[in-house]
C-alpha cells in the first residue's frame, strides 16, 4: 500500500485530527487526517482507494478493538472526527457539478443512532449520482421523515442504522412511511442489516453500500 494511505490509516484509528491536534499526545507535531488525505489526493492517488485502502479499514479496526474493549466510546468518537476530515476532501470528488435533474433522495440515521459516517458517505456518493439530497442528520424520528416526504412528493427515502436494537426503530420508520405516503419508495442500509431484515419490514430495498444505493435509485429513473 501507498505509505501515505498507511499514514492516514493510523491518523484515522488513532484519532489525529489534524496537525494542530493535542490528541493523541504521542503523536504531537505530525499531521492528522486532514493534511494526510489532502495529500494522498494531491499526489492523485484515486478518491475510492484512499476511501477503501485507508478510512473504512481504519475505521473496522476501531470497531475490533472497541469490541475487545481496547478502546471506549471517546477514542471512537476522535477516531470518527478524524474520518470526517478526511472525507471533506473526498467530498468534492463524490459530488458532480451537473444539475440535479433526477430526483429527490430524503436520507437520515434513525431514531436512537447517533452514528453518521456511512449515511454520509451514502449521501455524498447519490448526490454525484445527479440526485438533491434532503439529509435529515442523525436520530430522526418518523414524524420528520413523513413530513419531510410530505414537502416532497415523489422523492425516495433512505434510512441508515448502525446498532441493532436501533433495527427496531427502523421497522416502525418504514411502516409509518408506508402508511402515510403508500407508493413512497425506502431503501434501507447500515452494517447490521441485510435483505432478510429488509423484506421483514416492509422497505423496497438493501443495499450494503453506497453503490447499490446508486444503482437502486437510477434503476427507479431508468
Ligand atoms: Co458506535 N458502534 N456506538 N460509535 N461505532 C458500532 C456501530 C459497533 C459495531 C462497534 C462495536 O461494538 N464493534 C457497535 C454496534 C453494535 C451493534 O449494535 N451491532 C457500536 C456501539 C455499541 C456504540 C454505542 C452503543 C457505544 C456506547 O455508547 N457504549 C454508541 C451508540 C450511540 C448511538 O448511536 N446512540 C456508539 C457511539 C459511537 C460514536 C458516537 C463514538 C461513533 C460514531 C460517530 C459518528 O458516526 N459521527 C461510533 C463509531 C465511529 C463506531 C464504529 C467504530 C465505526 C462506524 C463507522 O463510521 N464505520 C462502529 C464499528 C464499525 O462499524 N466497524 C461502531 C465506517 C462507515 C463507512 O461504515 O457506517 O457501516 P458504516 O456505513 C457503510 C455501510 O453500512 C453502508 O454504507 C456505508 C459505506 O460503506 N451504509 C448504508 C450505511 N448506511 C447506509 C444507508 C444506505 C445504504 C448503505 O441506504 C440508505
């Protein structure tokens, strides 16, 4: 591997932010996240491998260690800060600057999950697809979602969860959508999922990543 995409691997999993960054204190002075990916792209090295070769396996290798409690909750969260860095440099690159003619893609993480980084990433990508995309944030509850699709006739739903007991929540999303606004389409997607879980509750569709999602949306405007 690239050594950069080594460096930004660690800068991520260890949490380094950014060169000015005190955290963590033994790697003081160095650059983060920040200048470590602004760099890998300067040298232009491909968007999709500094995402694929050096955050998302950074980012499971924080998910290991927090499950062997190696590491708790507020080095996870520097970690996910350090990954947001990054990815403010892989934005412009996901994004095209072509009218968004396509549709409306109304996406948020469900009630209860805080998480955010995949629905981004999710988000990013099908807004370089040529969609507008309505991001509702994080812990978005059905009310918002229903009066969002309300204000948006027409547009498609999608909807992140990253925890198990936050699948639950998702379920009654999807219902009370379904319920609301028959016909709407919602695509489903995070970590714990899959398409089992997805014919369960009632979605149209699951997909692992963010291509699929891609792909589902432009099949629905084929
Ligand atoms: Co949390 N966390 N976390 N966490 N966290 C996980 C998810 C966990 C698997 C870690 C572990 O135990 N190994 C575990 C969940 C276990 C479970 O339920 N199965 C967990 C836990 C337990 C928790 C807390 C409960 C911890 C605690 O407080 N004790 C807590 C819950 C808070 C809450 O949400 N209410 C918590 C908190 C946090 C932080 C806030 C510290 C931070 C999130 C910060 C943020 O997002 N801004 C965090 C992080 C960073 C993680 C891990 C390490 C990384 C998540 C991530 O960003 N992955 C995660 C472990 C892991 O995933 N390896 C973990 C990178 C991202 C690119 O992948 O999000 O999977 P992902 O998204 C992918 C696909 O899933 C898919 O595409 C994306 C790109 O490929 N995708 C979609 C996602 N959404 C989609 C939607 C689609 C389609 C595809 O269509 C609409």
């Amino acid at each position: 591997m690239d050594p950069i995409l080594e460096k930004l691997g660690e800068a991520v999993e260890f949490g380094k932010v950014d060169r000015n960054s005190p955290y963590p204190p033994n790697m003081k002075d160095q650059d983060g996240a920040d200048e470590l990916a602004k760099q890998a792209l300067d040298q232009g090295i491909n968007p999709g491998s500094v995402l694929n070769e050096a955050l998302v396996p950074a980012m499971d290798r924080v998910g290991e260690k927090f499950s062997r409690n190696q590491i708790f909750v507020p080095q996870m969260l520097m970690s996910a800060k350090a990954m947001s860095a990054a990815m403010n440099h892989l934005k412009p690159f996901f994004q095209s600057g072509d009218v968004k003619t396509k549709g409306t893609f109304i996406i948020g993480t469900v009630k209860g999950d805080l998480h955010d980084i995949g629905k981004n990433l999710v988000a990013m990508m099908i807004e370089g697809g040529g969609w507008t995309i309505i991001d509702l944030g994080v812990d978005v509850n059905e009310d918002t979602f229903n009066q969002t699709v309300a204000e948006n006739p027409g547009a498609v739903v999608g909807l992140s969860a990253l925890l198990t007991t936050t699948m639950a929540n998702m379920e009654v999303i999807v219902q009370k959508i379904k319920e609301a606004h028959p016909g709407t389409k919602v695509l489903v997607g995070g970590a714990p999922l899959n398409d089992d879980f997805r014919a369960k509750i009632g979605a149209d569709f699951y997909s692992p990543d963010p291509r699929g999602a891609v792909e589902y949306l432009n099949s629905l405007v084929a």
